[in-house]
C-alpha cells in the first residue's frame, strides 16, 4: 500500500509538473507569436522559436498552394510541438516588396494644426494671481483651433486675440485627444505689463533632424525617423496641419556616453525632399515633390524572417554618403504587440562607436539590414548604454506608407 502511494504522488507531481511546464510554455509562445503575418507568393509559411510550433490548416501544414494569388488570406492553428494548440494567425499572401534604401541625412519642418498648450500658468492682476485656462477647463496637450471662430495659425494670432478682447470673455475651439469641444475663456489683466492674458504657454511649430529610412516606389512614398515627433515639453505626438522633409547635412558629432546622449548636429540645405504626410508613432511619411532613385532595390524582410543575430547600420556620420557599420539584433519579448520598439540593437562596430559612442540622436530612421534585406530602423537609444537601442520592424514602416498611399488616394478621388 505505501509503495502505491509513493507511485501515485510521483505520478501527480509529474503531472502537475507537466501540467505547469505547458502552461508557461503557452504564455510564452502567447507572447513570441503575432496574429497577423505576411509571406510571399509561392512560399510555404513556417515560425521558428525556441520551442518547436507546428502550423496547422485544416489539419494539416500550411501549404500555398491552394492559395497562389496576391491578396489570398488563410487562418492556420499554432500548436506547441504539433500538439498543444496556443494561438492562431491570419496569413496573407503578398508579392515580394523591394524599397530604395537611403540612411542619409534630412530635416523636419512641422506646423501644428492649432496650437499645442504646452503649459499653463497665473495671471498676477490686481486682484490676486488666477489662471484663466485653467479655470475654463484647457488643459496641457490640447491644440487651440480658433478663437471667437476665427482660425489661429501662430502665436502671434493667439496673442493678438487675447490683448484685442478688452477683457471679454472668449470662445476657443480646441482638440483633445482628436476631438473637438468649445470653452469660454474670460482674459485677466496683468498687473505688471496692463496686457490681458489668458495663463497660457503654446508652441506652433518645431524643427529637428533625423535619418531617412526608405522610399517605396509601390506607394510613392518616402520615410524616416523610425519614431514620431513629440513635443519636448508634453511627449505628446505632434499633429502637423503641414510640414516638409528637406535635405540636410552633418556638420558634426556629439559623442554619447552613459547618460549623456550624443547626437548629430546638422544644418538644413536647400533641397526640398517631399511634403509631411504623416506624423506616426513608427516614423514620418511623405509624398517627394520628384521620384527619388530606384537603380538599386532592396528586399524587404517580414517579421518572422528575422533573426537574431548580426546585421547592420546603415547611416551617415560623416561626409555625404551613409556607410553600413556592424551590430546585432534581437527580438524584444512580445515584439509584435508592439508598433514601434520592436527589436534591440546592439553596436559592434569598432569604427562607429569610436566615432558617436554607438547610437545617438540624429540616427533615428537609419536603416537595419540582416543578409542583404532590410529589416527595420533605429528609433532609440538606451540612454544608460549608448551602444544598445532600439529598432522598428520595417514591415510595419512599410504597413504605414501604404496606408499614406490610400489616403492619398481616397482623397483625390
């Protein structure tokens, strides 16, 4: 009887050991595995991990070839060793896709649609402080449309307005978070200047440059950058009523360190590159005013081709052409919940951490390449180690250019 009981406690233990080993096995691979892939026409989709996954349709592995057409969709099962189902995922077909790789230098021009309240404050009148805004119910990371009706496009507008309205009370059309609503807002009289104002801080516009990423010449759209413009005083991403990528050149290179990030210095030149389409979380997008060069095409990778392991930068530090410098890359864990972020890049090359200390500001948007394909942009820097940064997947910057594409063209016809 005790060596029954002795086989029966191994026996549950074992279970519950099995039990918990695929339950953590589950959540891993939960978190390793997207819902949505792409593969070219004419391949047979696979999803190589660390834990072996079988992909499974209709009972069967995924096979293309009942779906051979560009725009087939198919549903497939992933299980955990051909077994344990975990997750399933949307494939569909696609053509390969080839882009203009650029890594060079550019400038950014953006003109906010309203202003952006970057901070609010007190009116010091006669009376005592107050804070007009603030009472009315503005708040930091709104964008102020119109006053009293009436479209306001720079600081100066704004300005005018409030000294203008002799004290009475003003209606402002504002934003937040994409929707528009009306406050009423009555100016106070500063005691020090007799000026009336409102308690507001805004800004109109803002200037930075970064790295071009690519051209699609599919959907006629060129980006960069690898990360959206913010402000500097709310991190809030900027909405541009218009903006413009120009050229721009490297005048020179502030070594980062630990804490101390570097950066790029560069000054803007006379070319005009292409309007600002689109301000992103993954990047800037814009329609060139000319085609840019398309002699030489590079793949694009799909996310589950990438690999850990060496690839490359491409980018410019130094005189006018980019160069491509060594690094690694790995897969953040749950990569693909993520738009941008998506990988770690780690510089290896001697030549460029020498010169920039690794990654620095200025670099975002260049270039990531594994076996000749390109497979993402730097976005980022680990500002406790200068040489480790991140990156965004290409597929996705490419996933948003189309998008411009359409908008642009819903929006012609």
């Amino acid at each position: 009887m005790r060596y029954v009981k002795l086989i029966f406690r191994i026996l549950f233990f074992t279970a519950l050991l099995f039990c918990v080993t695929v339950f953590t096995a589950v959540i891993v691979m939960n978190k390793t595995v997207s819902r949505e892939y792409k593969i070219n026409r004419g391949d047979t989709f696979r999803i190589e991990s660390s834990i072996p996954v079988t992909v499974d349709f209709k009972g069967a592995k995924a096979s293309i070839e009942d779906y051979c057409n560009v725009g087939d969709v198919f549903d497939v099962d992933l299980k955990i060793l051909g077994v344990i189902p975990f997750s399933k995922a949307s494939v569909t077909v696609v053509d390969e896709t080839y882009v203009s790789v650029l890594g060079t230098p550019f400038g950014m021009k953006i003109y906010t649609d309203g202003l952006l309240v970057i901070s609010t404050g007190r009116v010091e009148t006669k009376s005592g402080a107050v804070n007009p805004a603030e009472d009315a119910g503005v708040k930091v990371g709104d964008y102020i449309k119109s006053v009293n009706g009436e479209r306001i496009n720079c600081n100066e507008d704004l300005v005018t307005a409030v000294i203008e309205s002799g004290g009475e009370t003003l209606k402002l059309e504002i934003t937040r978070e994409g929707k528009a609503r009306e406050v009423s807002v009555t100016p106070a009289l500063d005691k020090d200047d007799n000026l009336y104002r409102i308690g507001v801080w805004v800004r109109d516009s803002s200037a930075g440059v970064g790295t071009l990423t690519f051209y699609s010449p599919v959907s006629d759209v060129v980006c960069g950058l690898g990360h959206g413009i913010c402000d500097r005083d709310t991190g809030k991403l900027l909405v541009p009523e218009r903006g413009e990528l120009v050229g721009a050149e490297i005048i020179s290179v502030i070594k980062g360190n630990a804490g101390e990030p570097g950066e790029l210095k560069g000054r803007f030149t006379g070319e005009r590159i292409s309007d600002m389409a689109l301000n992103s979380d993954n990047g800037v997008y814009g329609n060139p005013y000319e085609p840019l060069d398309t002699s030489k095409l590079t793949k694009v990778a799909y996310k589950q081709d990438i690999k850990n392991g060496d690839a490359q930068i491409l980018c410019t530090v130094s005189g006018g052409k980019p160069k491509l410098y060594s690094c690694r890359v790995q897969k953040r864990a749950g990569a693909y919940d993520y738009e941008t972020q998506n990988m770690i890049v780690t510089v290896t090359d001697k030549e460029l951490i020498a010169a920039t200390g690794g990654i620095i500001q200025g670099m975002s948007g260049s270039p990531v390449l594994q076996n000749g394909e390109l497979i993402g942009a730097v976005t980022h820097v680990f500002v406790d180690d200068p040489k480790r940064g991140y990156a965004v997947f290409a597929e996705n910057m490419l996933d948003t250019a189309a998008g411009v594409a359409k908008r642009r063209l819903k929006k012609a016809s």
